[in-house]
C-alpha cells in the first residue's frame, strides 16, 4: 500500500480491506476507519458477521484418541524407515 490511508476514498479503502483484515494491523486504528463513519460501520457489521459464523461452527478439539492414532502412525512409520535403512 503505497497510498497515505488518509487519502483514500471509501472505494480504495474497501478494496484493500481483506488484506488489511488478513495482517495484524488494528483496524479500529486505522487513520481511514477513524475518519470515515460509513467505513467504521462497515468493519463493525463485518466483525458481528464474523463472530456470528463462528458460532455456528464451534471449533472442537478433536478427542484424545485421534491424537494418540497420529503418534501411533508416525512411530510406526519412524520404524519401518529404521528398519528399511538396516536392511540396505
């Protein structure tokens, strides 16, 4: 982004804003979003659309057991490859 954000027309800023959403910047800081009421609103509605699909699809930590399946593949992996090598 090469433009002073301060300059930017609702249009520019709007499409640079997935890749601002994307980076670690603070939008609420951002000199546009300070200025700009319409554009303000528009971060705030995105926001609510956001936290409202994450509680439609929860995010769920998968149970013990596929964990321990995982480290049981790669161990068993680990010594196959072992073997093979002593084998050559």
């Amino acid at each position: 982004m090469t433009q002073d954000l301060n300059t930017l027309s609702c249009q520019e800023f709007q499409a640079q804003l997935p890749e601002l959403i994307g980076s670690s910047e603070n939008l609420a800081m951002n000199p546009h979003i300070q200025h700009c009421a319409r554009c303000s609103s528009l971060l705030s509605d995105l926001k609510t659309i956001a936290e409202a699909a994450r509680e439609l699809l929860p995010i769920m930590e998968p149970p013990e057991t596929v964990w321990k399946h995982i480290e049981s593949v790669i161990r068993d992996e680990q010594g196959s490859r072992e073997s093979e090598g002593r084998q050559e």
